[in-house]
C-alpha cells in the first residue's frame, strides 16, 4: 500500500498507475484538500478533478504500460496547489479545446468531457513537459479568504 508523506506543510504520495489505486489518490486530495481549509463542495470539485486527470494519466498516457503517479499537495500564495507527475508520452490537457455541447449526445465525439470538467472546477490548470521527460500538471483552486 502507498505511503503518504507529510513535509513541511505538504503532503506527497507516489502510486502505482492503475486504476484500482485511483479510490487511494482520490481518498489523499480529499483529506490535503479538507485539512489547507478548502469548504466542502470545493474539495468535491478537486478530488473529482484529480480523479478525471489521473485517470487520464493512467488509461491513456501509461496505456496499461507500468508506470508511476507521483501526487503532491501544498497551500501557496491562497490557493491550494495539487501537482501530478508522470513519466508517460508527453500530453497538455490545456491545449485540448472544449467539446462543443451544443452538438446532440449521440452526435458528440467518445471522451473530451473529463478534461473540460476539470478545467471548470478549478480555478487554474497548468501543465509543463519537464527537462527530465516528465509531465507536470498543476491543479489550483482558490482556499477561501478570511470573513
């Protein structure tokens, strides 16, 4: 089982990308995101975020190829900041366009709407290709600010 780990006021977790450690990522961005202050219905956006994006990182940037998701979470600057990194072909979610909803289901192209969710549930997403050939998405959402 993946051991979590706390440093300095953020959390890490590195997991093996399959499917079935999805409920694990899922379960360490629910209690990073609830413990840096975030209200509930936020932290609903950002794990079911993390969850779309990952899942994405697993079923089409590993492509059932054995590989790693390493997940790290910090508060910065008033936001929460959750990263995901990976050592799959390169992909940036950002420049994928949004599906058109106007079109009729049955008319719509499989898949696209996973990234589009995501995107509308954060506040910021940001990816880079690193010099070590690793993916880097930054997921960022706004902590509430003071009453």
């Amino acid at each position: 089982m993946p051991d979590p780990s706390v440093r300095a006021g953020e959390a890490r977790l590195t997991i093996t990308a399959d499917v079935g450690y999805l409920v694990v990522i899922r379960r360490f961005v629910q209690v990073a995101a609830a413990q840096r202050g975030l209200a509930d219905r936020a932290v609903e956006d950002v794990v079911h975020a993390v969850d779309e994006l990952s899942a994405n990182i697993i079923l089409h940037g590993y492509a059932a190829a054995p590989g790693l998701i390493a997940v790290r979470c910090w508060a910065e600057a008033g936001a929460l900041h959750i990263s995901l990194r990976d050592q799959a072909p390169a992909f940036d979610p950002t420049t994928r366009p949004d599906p058109n909803l106007d079109v009729p289901l049955e008319q719509r192209p499989v898949g696209g709407l996973g990234i589009f969710l995501s995107r509308k549930m954060l506040d910021d997403l940001r990816y880079q290709r690193l010099p070590s050939g690793e993916n880097l998405l930054t997921l960022v959402k706004r902590l509430p600010g003071p009453a």
